[in-house]
C-alpha cells in the first residue's frame, strides 16, 4: 500500500508469524500489491514510580519469583516495617536466638498491621517472622551475590535507560535453605570467627560440614570464578578434612576480563585455574584447594577415579557447553553425587539441583536444538544480516584458509593428493581440484596490483554478476509451480550493485580482501594503499570484461538441501583432467613454493579480517536492500559472540550456594530443593521445585535412573540370567562396555553360559576389573512375560 511508504511507525495488534492488523483504519488507502519490509520499532516506555513514603502505604503489586510463596511479599513488606522500627527504638538488630527479641518484633509488626485499615493481613506467619527476626543482622555471602547481580543489573538499566526497571518491590527468601531440625540458641552464639553472621543462622553444625566439605567444581571461567569468591567467603572446604578440586584447561584471554574478575591483565596466557585458585587463597588463606588443568572427560578417568569420586560431597558446574555438562552428569548419577548445574547467557541465567534419588538428572530433559538457515536461503535468498554475515564466513574462510590449505596439500605431495581425488571421484572432489587449479593459474598473484585486479574481479563476481545470473533465472515476475510470485516474503528479490571508486566502503572493501590476498601469496604490501586516491587509481585500471548470462543454470531453491553441488556422470573423466591440468601448473612454479592460509581471528583489530568479513556482508545486504551493520555488530554475529555480563553470573552463583547448604546440610525432600530461571533484562524470576525421576514399575517393584542393582558374588552368566528370571524379567542380552557378553540370538553364545561373568568380561571386552575397583558393571536388555521391553537399573 504507497500510503505506508512514508516511514513513519505504525501501530500493530494481533501479530502472527505471517501477518498482523494494523491499528489505523485502511479502507481508504490503495490495494495492498506485493513485497514490502516491514522493521519492527519498538518505542521507548514511560514509567512513573510512587515515592518510598507512598509506595510503603499501598505497595501495588509485587514481583513474584515464587509461585509457592505466593502470600510472602506482604508479609516479608510488613516485616521490614517491623524491623525498621526496631532498630529506630532499640539502636540495634535483634539478637540471633533470642526469644525477647522476636517477640518484640512480632509485637511491632501486628501494631503496624493493626494501622492499616483495608489493606491488613487477615494473619502473620509468626514461625517466618521468628526466623525473620533472628536472622536479620546476619550478611550472607549467596544472598549478596544473589541480591548484587539484581542491583548491578538495575543500576546499569538506570544508566543506559536499557531493560525495563525493577517496579517498585521485589522481596525473596531462601527459608528452605535452613536445616531441617530447629536450632538451639546455644549453636546460634558467635564464636568470633569470620563465619559468625552465617552461624548465627545456620548454626555452628553446619558450619562444620561446609568447613569439611568435599567439592569439585569443573571450570573456573565467568561461573567458576563467582563461585570461588562466594565458597572461599562462605569457608567451604577451609578446615584440613575439607578439599576443594578445581580444574580447568583453558588460559585467560584479555576478553576475559571483563567478567572473570579473580583475573588481571598481567594473568594473560595463564592457565585459569591455578590463577583462579591462587586469588581465592587471596580472599580466605584458610581454603584447601587443588587447581589442575584437565579436562573432566573420558580421557581423564585415570586422574579423576573411582576414589576421588567416591570421596565427594557434591560436584559444582561452571560450564560453557552442553557436551561437557553431559558427561559431568553421567558421572555424578554414576556416583550417586549431588550435581549443582547452572548457566548464563547475556541478562539470563538458570539453575538446576540434580540430586540422588529425589531429582531428574540433568540430561534427562534436553532443549531442542538451535534451527540453522537453510544452505539455499545463505546462498540465493537472504533476508537478514544474519545470512549475510553467515555467508561472508564461510566465503572468507573458503577463499582464504581452505583453498591456500588444499593448494599447500597438493604442492606439499601432489601423488598423495591425486590419489585421494581418484578414490573419492565426486563432485567435491572435481570442485576442490577446480579451485586449487584457479588459485594457481586464473588467480595466481604475483605483485600487489594482482592482488587488487582480484579482488576488484570478486566484487563483480560476487555483488554484480552472480545476481544478475540470479535474476535472469528467476525475473521478478516469475511464478512458481503452484501459481504464486516466487518473489514473496522472505524472500527479496536483489539489485546488482554498480562499482565506484568514489563509494568509501566499496573502496575499503577492496584494500581488505587485497591485503589479505597479498598475505596468502606472501607479497609484501607496499605503502601507497593507504592513501585512497592512490588506491582509487590502482582499481580503476583494472579490466573487468562484460557479463553474460548463461542458460539453464541450476540454482537451489530447496529449503531441505544440504549440499549446493550437483554430482554428474563423468565426474572421473573430468578429475582426470583437472590432475593433468594440476600437474602440468605446478611444474611453472618456483620450488618450494607454499601459501600461507589465513584463519579467522575476530579479536584483533588491525588484521582486516573482520573488514572483509564486514565488507561482504554488507555489499550483499546492499544487494537484497537489507540495513547494513558496523564492524562492531559484524563482529559480534560473524564471531558468534555469546553476550556475558558479571549481573546474571553474580545472581546465578548465589542462588546455587543457597542450594549448597541444603546439600551439606542434608535431610531437605525434594519441594524443599529450586531450579531457577531468571532474566534481569525483563526482568523475570521463576522458581520452581525440581522435577522427580521417572519412575519405572514392574510387578511390585519400582526404580529411577540412580538405583543400582548390586550382585555379589563371582556368579556365572547362567546365575545372573536365572536372578533376573526370579524377579519376572527374561534377559535377551548382555554388554559391557561396548562388547557384547552374550546375545540369546547367537548360537555360539550359549557356550559361554556356565563361565564366570568376570571371565567373559575378560576374554571378549578385554576387561580387566582395575585395582581401584571391586565391581564390574553389565548393562542388560530384558523383556518381560509379554514381551515388552522393560528398562532395568545397571
């Protein structure tokens, strides 16, 4: 409609992936023809908040975290109220444990509820204002940190005037995380140690357990680095019998920095985690910690073995990919060890308890997997920047890291690579050979000024011919088989773009891919490129010859294609070719010649990478009339940066250290436990208690993913088949670890039937039951009476 073309912003309602009504009346515009952008604005808010005074009177509504909880806020508002007038008439908190105390705040806060007329709470909770009361002095390491993340968030939203505030009140507690069984007064009473305001709630026991707990926290990047300023300060693992093992196999980058905060820049190249460990000494000299640089994984079940993970207490994630947090959690439901597991992405982040017997296991629900662009969308039909920029990567790294790659392959032992070309005889195969021969005939580079006539030659390619290629096969009137106009959202029909020397990042884009052209081939780059008249005047004498469209060129425009390469019969003839081709080039070139590949590196700013990355992009986008973006957004999407921030890391620790007390403290059930998602940008709280096992129930007997079923004894396979046999459960195979110990299925097997299970084991996987171990473990397939499958405990 031309009546909407005049870029002023309109209101919407009713928005579905594929339409939405506009909020003005239309009836008067034109018909509605084709095509068409359409940009999402979102306008700024305007909030207007009471003051403290009024706000205290009448709080409105109040940000919830715990649907559970859903008559705290109020009361814990109330509460507040009744402290402040404690402290104002006695000039101090109440005492931990003291009776008086309470019952003295109890007694403000029903005078306080008295006065409030309509808005009075029908009854006070006086078991939470006990523990309101005794508690209230105390600072508490999680409950800062927790609190600290909220605060910083608000305080940058204030300053940026970006995310959506806190409205007015936000109350949270953690009661839950208290022990089980009540406290006497005397456990409550300081013992002039540091840890005094966490006994004074917690109590001198736990203390101890935390002092002497056994912990290992694998990563100490962002997550891990939280964690040990919040476990230093909290004295897990300070006493002799106490043991925290770190590990982690990475090195501090300079990006690191800006959240990882136990590192400085003089910590550069680094391993983490002995820096990490060393600074936590830093804040508690008590702590008894060991930092190593594995990798928790298979390949490191030598060092983290039986007997150091029997010795747990509970395992604590910092981790920054799913295969990882994976393995951890195998090991932990392997061991029966609580898991503590979080994570964070930019304003957001998540908790989960994984804990024996009363949990689901972290692997056991999964996220669906995180959708991919279609290859012919990249290729053909961009419509966003993101398919821009996905698109400059690849094309960066095929012309500047895999083709020099493949041509140092060649020229390194070109028999070898003749050979690899013959046995795979494909289409892959004859494109590699075609743009290895390119490189080193079409596009050899010999001086700087070809390496400029190169690039200048892309462009054209790139940003003129292929789309007019493009639209010569699909014209803008064209129609699909179905009847309907093949240029309709998301797709956008393109524009060749016209080169000028005068257009600044045009002219930018050819001295990058120059520079690094040159690079590949090892030319030196002479000064003149810098000054862009020079440059203009270098460009300008390139030749390009004319465009002419060819006929019946195939273009994917299947959204289901997962290669852009067509095989063809003679595929083997046509590599024959091409090897005769390759040999007869290399025979030209000076000996000992090799090129120097180039890999992507987005973090240094001088290298042009990221300019020719950013140039592609844009030109496209230029190209299918998509908004260009600066370097710096280039950088972020091309470079796949995962947004962190200290805020959502901060709140994340302090909620699973909340967590850590109940574990240590041992006797909480299940609702007492809380999985955690939280978004500061929105901002968004939700807790939840987690989910129990699945349980799985035959005749009368019911298990989970942790049980075990322990026989002892040096029994034979028969014995273990009858055993199972007795609990109604016919055993059709038997594994251990990846070799199977018998399949009722093959004949041969039944030989093996009266041999010691230990003994098979032995002969077939090649399984030794190693010294640290006095069990072996057998997975087995079983049905019952009727056939059906029946998923047994290992």
């Amino acid at each position: 409609m031309s009546e909407l073309n005049d870029g002023k912003p309109r209101k919407i309602k009713n928005a579905r992936p594929y339409s939405f009504t506009l909020e003005e009346d239309t009836t008067s515009y034109g018909t509605y023809v084709r095509g068409g952008i359409v940009t999402q604005v979102k306008p700024p808010k305007v909030l207007k908040f009471k003051t403290l005074k009024d706000a205290i009177k009448e709080p409105g509504e109040f940000l919830m975290s715990d649907f559970s909880k859903f008559d705290r806020p109020p009361l814990l508002h109330l509460a507040f109220q009744a402290l402040d007038k404690f402290r104002n008439d006695l000039r101090r908190f109440p005492i931990a444990g003291s009776s008086d105390d309470v019952q003295r705040l109890i007694d403000f806060a029903i005078s306080i509820n008295e006065s409030l007329g309509d808005s009075k709470l029908e009854e006070l909770d006086k078991k939470l204002l006990h523990h309101f009361a005794s508690g209230s002095r105390a600072v508490l390491n999680p409950m800062a940190a927790m609190f600290g993340g909220i605060v910083g968030q608000e305080v940058v939203k204030a300053c940026s005037g970006k995310f959506h505030p806190l409205y007015q009140f936000f109350y949270f507690d953690s009661v839950e995380s208290l022990p089980v069984e009540p406290l006497e007064p005397a456990e409550l009473k300081p013992e002039n140690t540091r840890y005094d305001a966490q006994i004074s709630v917690f109590g001198s026991n736990l203390q101890k357990k935390l002092e002497q707990a056994k912990i290992f926290m694998v990563g100490s990047g962002a997550l891990g680095c939280e964690f040990l300023k919040n476990l230093a300060l909290m004295g897990i693992s300070c006493n002799q019998n106490g043991k925290l093992t770190v590990t982690d196999d990475d090195v501090i980058e300079k990006s690191n920095l800006s959240r990882q905060f136990l590192f400085r820049d003089w910590n550069i190249g680094q391993p983490k985690s002995t820096v990490a460990a060393t600074a936590a000494m830093a804040i508690n000299p008590k702590l008894h910690v060991e930092a190593l640089q594995n990798r928790a994984s298979p390949e490191t079940e030598n060092v983290f073995n039986d007997a150091f993970w029997e010795s747990l207490d509970a395992v604590v994630n910092a981790l920054d990919n799913v295969t990882a947090r994976m393995y951890i959690d195998s090991r932990c439901v392997y061991f029966q060890k609580p898991l503590l597991e979080s994570g964070t992405l930019g304003a957001k982040c998540n908790t989960q308890m994984v804990i024996p017997h009363l949990t689901e296991n972290y692997g056991a629900s999964r996220d669906p997997p995180e959708k991919q662009a279609p290859m012919c969308t990249v290729h053909s039909f961009p419509h966003n920047i993101d398919h821009c920029l996905t698109w400059a990567r690849s094309e960066f790294e095929g012309l500047l890291e895999k083709t020099p790659t493949e041509v140092n392959a060649f020229l390194s032992n070109p028999g070898g690579y003749a050979t690899v070309a013959r046995t795979a005889g494909d289409a892959q195969a004859r494109d590699q050979l075609e743009r290895v021969i390119e490189c080193l005939e079409r596009e050899k580079c010999e001086t700087f000024q070809d390496c400029i006539t190169w690039a200048r030659l892309k462009f054209e390619d790139y940003f003129s011919n292929r789309v007019k290629q493009l639209t010569y096969t699909f014209p803008e009137d064209a129609m699909t088989s179905s009847g309907a106009p093949f240029w309709s959202a998301p797709k956008r029909f393109p524009r060749p773009l016209e080169f000028s020397t005068s257009d600044p990042s045009q002219l930018n884009f050819i001295l990058a891919a120059a520079i690094l052209r040159a690079e590949t081939f090892g030319i030196p780059i002479p000064d003149w490129v810098k000054n862009p008249a020079k440059m203009a005047e270098a460009v300008d004498k390139v030749i390009v010859p004319d465009f002419q469209p060819k006929q019946g060129v195939k273009i994917v425009t299947d959204e289901k294609a997962t290669s852009l390469s067509s095989a063809s019969v003679d595929d083997a003839a046509v590599i024959e070719e091409l090897i005769a081709k390759l040999e007869a080039i290399s025979k030209t070139l000076q000996p000992g010649f090799q090129m120097k590949p180039i890999q992507f590196e987005k973090d240094d700013d001088t290298n042009y990478h990221m300019d020719v990355i950013a140039g592609f992009a844009n030109m496209r986008a230029r190209n299918y009339s998509i908004p260009e973006v600066d370097k710096l957004k280039a950088k972020f999407i091309a470079g796949r940066i995962i947004p962190a921030i200290a805020t959502s890391t901060a709140m994340a620790t302090g909620l699973v250290c909340l967590e850590l007390y109940k574990v240590l403290g041992g006797g909480h059930k299940v609702e007492d436990y809380r999985n955690t998602f939280a978004n500061l940008a929105i901002p968004l709280f939700s807790m939840a208690e987690p989910v129990p096992p699945k349980t799985i129930k035959h005749q009368d007997m019911a298990w989970t993913v942790w049980d075990r079923w322990t026989i002892t004894g040096n029994i034979t396979l028969r014995e273990l088949l009858d055993w199972l046999k007795e609990k109604g459960l016919n055993a059709y195979s038997i594994s251990c670890g990846t070799s199977l110990l018998y399949n009722s299925m093959f004949p041969r097997h039944k030989e093996r039937l009266d041999k010691k299970v230990v003994d098979v084991a032995r002969e077939v996987a090649k399984v030794e039951v190693p010294p640290y171990r006095r069990h072996l473990d057998v997975v087995v397939a079983c049905e019952d009476d009727d056939d059906n499958d029946v998923d047994i405990p290992l």
